[in-house]
C-alpha cells in the first residue's frame, strides 16, 4: 500500500471538533487524556484592529491516518466527517504538488 500524509489547510477549519469525535469512534478511544487528533485554539486576540480565532487540528502519536480505511479505498475518519472538508489524505509523492495548489495556511502530518 502506498504511504500517504494528512494535508491539513487550516485556514478553512471552523473549530466543530468533528474530526476529534469521528477519530474517537473509529479507533474506539476511551479515555479523555488520549487523542487521535486534537483541535488547538488560538484566541480571540484582536490583530489589526480584527478579533482572530484560529483552530489547528493537531494528529498525534495515535493517528496511523486510518491505514485499514485507506487499504478499503475509504478516507481517513477526520477527513471523512470533516464539516469544512479542511483534511485529504494524499499519497506521499503528491504531497508537493498539492501543497502547492492548496496555497498557504497547509500543513503535513505523515504517521
């Protein structure tokens, strides 16, 4: 199977915490100290005159991007749910690529 990475454009994420619960689901995670993706939030904090509030889904050491779902054509479970579509899981060689379609505000996770 080829090996993939999360491409996470952060700038569209709204904070609904979806991906958090459909992780928690899939790999059956029960307690509340471990996650397979935990969203961050940063604000409010006025900048410029504007108030910011910006969330970041961060995978941790837990998240193997759902290799039994990948292996079965599916999308990872955070990408599946995501409400803002915001997550893709991209083959390793396409990553550059899309990357630079996607713009900035991305980020990368390989497991």
């Amino acid at each position: 199977m080829k090996k993939h990475a999360l491409l996470i454009d952060y700038k569209y994420c709204t904070g609904c915490h979806s991906c958090e619960v459909a992780c928690r689901q899939e790999k059956g995670i029960e307690s509340q100290d471990e996650w397979g993706i935990k969203l961050a939030e940063f604000g409010p904090e006025r900048l410029g005159g504007e108030w910011y509030w910006n969330y970041v889904p961060v995978p941790s050491t837990l998240c193997d991007l759902c290799a039994s779902r990948l292996e079965e054509g599916l999308k990872p479970a955070c990408a599946h749910h995501c409400l803002a579509k915001c997550m893709e899981a991209v083959p390793l060689e396409d990553v550059p690529a899309r990357m630079a379609e996607l713009g900035d505000g991305v980020t990368c996770f390989v497991p």
